[in-house]
C-alpha cells in the first residue's frame, strides 16, 4: 500500500507544469533565417536546479542545441547557432527547468515560438562582446548566397575601423570598434544587413593597464617587434595638422612589415575622411622587413569647413590590425592673400585710389537760415532807421534863433 502511494506522489509532482509567468523570456528575434545566432536574455522568478533546451521542427522532431549561457548585468543571457539546414516554417522553443517549490521538487516549462525563413541572413560569430582592451572585434558570416553589405551602425561607446564590409557567400570576417568609453554595465551593438537590424550586447569595464616590465619580471619579455606585424615609422606615431580652410597639404605615412603578411587593407575611419584623401600604391601582400608608404592629401579641393576632423589610419590584416591617430583642424580666419585681392581690383578702373576732388559741402538746416534771415532783417531795420535823418551840424542862425525867444 505504501508503494502505490509513493508512485502515485511521485506521478503527480513529475508531471510538466506549463508555467508562462514562472520564466520571463525576451528573445531578440523571432524571425531568423537558417544559420543565424539565436538570442535572448531571460531571468527566473525561482532560481532553477536544472535547465534543458530543445527545439520542435515543423514535422514535431525535437533538436537539441548547444546553447551557451552567460549573465548579462542582471540578466541571464543564452545564445546558440540555428543549423543551416532548417526549413522555412514555425518552431518551438522548450525550456523545462527543474524547481523546489515548496520543498517538492516540480518541474516547470516554457514555451516560446519562433519563425525561420528564407532571407539573406548573417551569423553572429561573436554574440557576446566584454571590453578588456581598447580595440575589439565581432566576426561575421555570410549564410546566403549573394554579396551582402554589412554596415555598422554609431554607438556611444566606440568607433568602427569600417564603414562597410563586404561579405560574398559564405565569407567570414571581423568588424573591429575601438573603444572609446567603458565605463557602463551594458549597451547593445547595432550591426545592419540591409535585410536585417542585429544587436550584440557589450559588458563595458575598465580596461586592463599594461603593467611597467619591471613588476612582472617573471614573465619572459619579448621584443615590442616582435609582438606586432606592422610598425609605423613616422615620427610622433600620429598626424596632427592644422590648415585654413582654403589650404591644402599632402604628406605620406611610412610604415615596416615585421613578417609576411597577407589580406592588407589601409582605409580611414572617423569624420577626417571628409577631408584626407589616401593614394594606396601597394595592398593585399606585404612582405617581411619591407618599407612601405601611404600618401596623404589633406584639403584637396581646398574647401573644407572649420572645424576638427579626427579618426584614424587603419592597416588590417588577417591575423590583426594597426591603426594611426588622424588630427585635423581646420581654422576659419580668411586668409591675409584674400584680403589684400579683392575681385574688383581686376576692373580696369582701380577704385581703391581716391579722386582729387573737393569735398561737398554738407546741407544746411532750413531752421538755421530762417533765424540767419530774421536777425540779418532786424539788423538792416536798425542801420535804416538811424540813417533816415542823417546828423547835420546847426547853423548860426539856428543857434541864435534858441536863444532870441
């Protein structure tokens, strides 16, 4: 009796308890095509025991696959590659985890559906990115069958070596960022097919020092040659320039290679490409101890707004990359050329020498010659009225006449 009560016990907590609410689940795709990365980032409401995948094919067949597991800033993370070979049509995802609840062992499922299709689709190579160092990489493959332009998109958080990377059936290659801030917990990646948006999540934080050589003495110090294929030779190790806005100025950079090296690329990244032109004369093969030069013309069309141009010289190749610093200020003062040639200096005529004229005389106020006019005519009236009766001397006659009366 005590047997068919511990087996019928144990049939009811083995049963598989569809639990939606129990496991909150945030794939970032629910359409992928054939190949591609599977994401999702998910937290449990109970921690679990045990936890298994598998996915439902269209015809029911289960697939199990390899999924990898990691922890993003407070959530959990799981990633896994989708095989080529899965046709067109609606899945399944199964998640069964194992729980005590209630001090009785349950076992818990989660459901979560998904769609594949046939669209030109990339595989994530490098699903999970944690900033260690200045630079990092993300490798990307092709799975269709025609060219596909894969353009990263601007973050807050680095810089892409590439504007675009062109990836034929079946290629693979990086996207390299240089880090430009990684003082965060967690951002996301934004990579653009043309067909499809794709997000990578980065963990930022802090970037590990190279410590002085004398505190690892332990460690067997190799030459700094040695640790890298490709040395640059010019002075100061960047290019920092500053030109007027109607100025031009070309220059070239010099550059060692400390092996044979194969697949060279040398492009510019940044906003200076708005105004540096480069002129590759040897690309694709470098070979060891070899010399080699990269021009550089600064303001061709000698029409560049002010401003501060920067980005970097990149030199990729297939085990790694090196990269220069770009400066570029442009001032905005006119120049004193300008100045002194104006364009009406080419008329026959030179205006700029002044005529031997008299100056104009500057107009009167009316005003003023009204009053000029009343105190000239009150003048006049004075002088008339004493000269009306001119002063006469008296006569003899006159005198003695007074006094006879």
């Amino acid at each position: 009796m005590k047997a068919l009560i511990w087996i019928f016990l144990i049939l009811i907590f083995s049963v598989n308890i569809y639990a939606d609410n129990h496991l909150n689940f945030e794939p970032y795709y629910k359409d992928l095509a054939p190949g591609e990365t599977y994401q999702a980032e998910y937290s449990f409401n109970i921690a679990p025991r045990i936890k298994n995948i598998y996915i439902i094919r269209p015809n029911n067949a289960t697939f199990t696959p390899g999924p990898i597991f990691s922890r993003l800033d407070g959530e959990e993370y799981i990633y896994f590659y989708i095989p080529t070979d899965f046709v067109k049509g609606e899945y399944r995802l199964i998640i069964k985890s194992q729980h005590i609840i209630n001090g009785i062992l349950k076992e818990l499922v989660y459901e979560e559906n998904f769609t594949i299709s046939e669209y030109p689709g990339l595989r994530i190579k490098t699903p999970l990115i944690r900033i260690e160092d200045k630079e990092f990489k993300v490798g990307i493959s092709n799975l269709a069958n025609q060219i596909i332009n894969v353009k990263p998109l601007k973050n807050n958080f680095s810089i892409a070596f590439r504007d675009f990377l062109e990836l034929r059936y079946f290629e693979e290659k990086d996207l390299i960022y240089k880090v430009i801030r990684s003082d965060f917990d967690l951002e996301y990646l934004e990579i653009d097919s043309g067909f499809k948006l794709y997000k990578v999540p980065v963990i930022g934080g802090k970037i590990k020092e190279i410590k002085p050589k004398e505190e690892i003495k332990h460690i067997i110090e190799e030459p700094e040659e040695a640790k890298e294929l490709i040395k640059f030779l010019t002075k100061g190790e960047m290019i920092n320039v500053s030109i007027k806005s109607m100025e031009s100025k070309s220059g070239f950079v010099k550059f060692e290679a400390l092996d044979n090296i194969s697949d060279v690329e040398v492009f510019l990244s940044g906003n200076v490409k708005e105004i540096v032109n480069l002129n590759i004369s040897d690309i694709g093969n470098l070979l060891k101890n070899q010399e080699y030069y990269v021009s550089l013309e600064i303001n061709k069309k000698r029409d560049a707004f002010p401003g501060f141009y920067d980005g970097f010289l990149n030199i990729l190749y297939k085990s790694g990359s090196a990269n220069m610093g770009v400066y570029v200020n442009v001032l905005g003062e006119v120049t004193k050329e300008v100045e002194k040639k104006p364009e009406i200096e080419e008329l026959p005529i030179a205006p700029l020498v002044k005529p031997k004229v008299e100056k104009k005389a500057k107009p009167i106020d009316v005003r003023y010659l009204i009053v000029a006019f009343l105190i000239l005519g009150i003048i006049v009236y004075i002088f008339y009225s004493i000269g009306k009766r001119p002063y006469k001397p008296k006569s003899v006659k006159e005198v003695y006449k007074k006094y006879r009366k």
